[in-house]
C-alpha cells in the first residue's frame, strides 16, 4: 500500500479543515473558523509526528530528496519518461513542505489572531507572550493571500500528472493503492490513535475562548 489510513484521514481531513477555515475566515465566522483552524493546528502536530514514525511513504527522510534526485525527475517529466513513484516525486515532496509549512504558519499565527472587536485567540486568553499578538495577527493577514495559490498549484499539479503521464494520483490516495515495493503499513491503529489525540486536543483549545 502506498498512503496508509492515518496519512489518507489526515489528507482529507486537512482539506476539509483548510478550506473551511479559509472560507470562515474570510466571512468572518469566528465561531467556526476557530474550530476548522484548530482541527488543522491538530492535523498538522500529528503530521509532523507522523513523519517520523509512520508509514515508509510518509516519512520524510525517504520522500525529501537532493536537488540531483529533483533534477532528474524534472527532465523525465519534460520527456515523459518518468515512472511513476512509490510515494511523493522528487517534486512534489517540496510542494507538500511548502503546503504543509505555510498552512504550518496560519495555523500557528491564528493561536494569537484576534479580531480587534469580541474574539481573543486561545493562547492571548492565557497570557502567553501578549507582545506576539499583534506581530501573529499581522502575519495571519499576510500570508492568507498565498492559500489559493499554492492548492491551486497543487491540483494543477495533479491534473498534470493525470493528463500528461496518465497517473491516476487521486484515487491512490483514496483507495491508498498498490505499493508492491513497499513495506505494509505499521502501526496503523496507534497512527490512528495518534490523529484522534492531537486534533481531539487542538480542538480542546477552544474551550478556553468564550463562544459568540
Ligand atoms: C485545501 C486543499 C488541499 C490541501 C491543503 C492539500 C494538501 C496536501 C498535502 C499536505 C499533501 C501531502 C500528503 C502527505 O504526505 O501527508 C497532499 C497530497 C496529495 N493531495 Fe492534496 N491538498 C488539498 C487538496 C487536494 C485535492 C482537492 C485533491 C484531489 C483532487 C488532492 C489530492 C492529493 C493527492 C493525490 C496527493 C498525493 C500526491 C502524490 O502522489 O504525491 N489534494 N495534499
Ligand atoms: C490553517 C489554518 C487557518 C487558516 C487557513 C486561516 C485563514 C484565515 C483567513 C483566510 C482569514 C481572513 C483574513 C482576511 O480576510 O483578512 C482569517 C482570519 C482570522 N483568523 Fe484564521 N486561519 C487559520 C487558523 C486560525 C486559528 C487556529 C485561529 C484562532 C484560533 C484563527 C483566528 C483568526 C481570526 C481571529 C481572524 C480574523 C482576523 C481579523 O478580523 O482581523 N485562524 N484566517
């Protein structure tokens, strides 16, 4: 198998809680953004973790690659003789650090981001380093611009891949996919434990904010 459950739950899961935070954001539903942005502060410490100890294709020393490795790919995919991959491409595994560090960045700002009128982040409510809230928030506003772009990129990626090499990457991480060359799957029921423990105690962080 190439993605295991836990790294499919938390793909899905990740575009649910993204595109919900970033449409309440956007109209101002704080109630619901604070829950959809925590949901993804939640999904993102257990990615983090799982990219140490989970699944062969998940982890990141094997899908991180030298900028050779990347290289190669790039002129495979230019001359369409590229194979396609047990886990992540060269490529794509920058697209996903990159995805994963900027929605790494809204998440963690949003713990600090008020709306300058009723609502106070769970971490300003406690107190912790008051002198990062506005910097957090500034920044909260900023980088939000870059969303769109980068899971547009993303999917465009993904049409490519179907359109031009004929790889079907989406049903793979649904179904998870054939993986002969891989190792099965460890540890999926702690995995999974795991995505429950972390987004239940993202989630949990909302208790602390007084709901409108
Ligand atoms: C808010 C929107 C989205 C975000 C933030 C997002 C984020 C990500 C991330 C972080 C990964 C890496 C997964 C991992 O290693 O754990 C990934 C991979 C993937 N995503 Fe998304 N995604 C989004 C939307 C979509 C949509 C709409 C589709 C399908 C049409 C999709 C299909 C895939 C597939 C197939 C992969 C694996 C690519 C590969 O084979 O290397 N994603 N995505
Ligand atoms: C990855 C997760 C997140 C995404 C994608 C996201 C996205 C957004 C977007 C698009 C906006 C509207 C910005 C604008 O139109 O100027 C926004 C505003 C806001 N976000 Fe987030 N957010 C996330 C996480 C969080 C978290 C975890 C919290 C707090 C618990 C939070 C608190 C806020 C607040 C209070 C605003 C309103 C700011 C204002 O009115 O000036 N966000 N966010």
């Amino acid at each position: 198998m190439v993605w295991d459950l836990p790294t499919r739950l938390f793909h899905w899961g990740f575009v649910i809680s993204i595109a919900g935070a970033y449409i309440s954001g956007e109209r101002g539903a704080i109630d619901a953004h604070e829950y959809f942005g925590l949901a993804a502060c939640g999904l993102l410490a257990f990615r983090l973790i799982w990219g140490f100890v989970g699944h062969e294709t998940a982890r990141f020393v094997v899908f991180l690659r030298g900028p050779k490795a990347i290289w190669a790919y790039i002129k495979h995919l230019v001359a369409r003789t590229s194979t396609l991959q047990p886990g992540h491409n060269p490529t794509g595994a920058l697209a996903v650090i990159a995805m994963l560090a900027l929605m790494g960045a809204m998440a963690v700002t949003g713990l600090w981001t008020g709306d300058d009128i009723l609502y106070e982040a769970p971490l300003t409510v406690v107190g912790a380093a008051p002198e990062l809230a506005g910097p957090m928030g500034a920044w909260h506003q900023r980088l939000h611009i870059l969303v769109i772009p980068l899971v547009a990129l993303h999917v465009l990626a993904l049409l490519a891949h179907r359109l031009w090499l004929g790889e079907k990457l989406v049903s793979r991480m649904v179904t998870g996919g054939e993986g002969r060359t891989l190792p099965s799957p460890k540890r999926t029921q702690a995995g999974l434990a795991l995505l429950v423990i972390c987004v239940g105690g993202a989630l949990s962080l909302s208790l602390l904010t007084p709901s409108y």
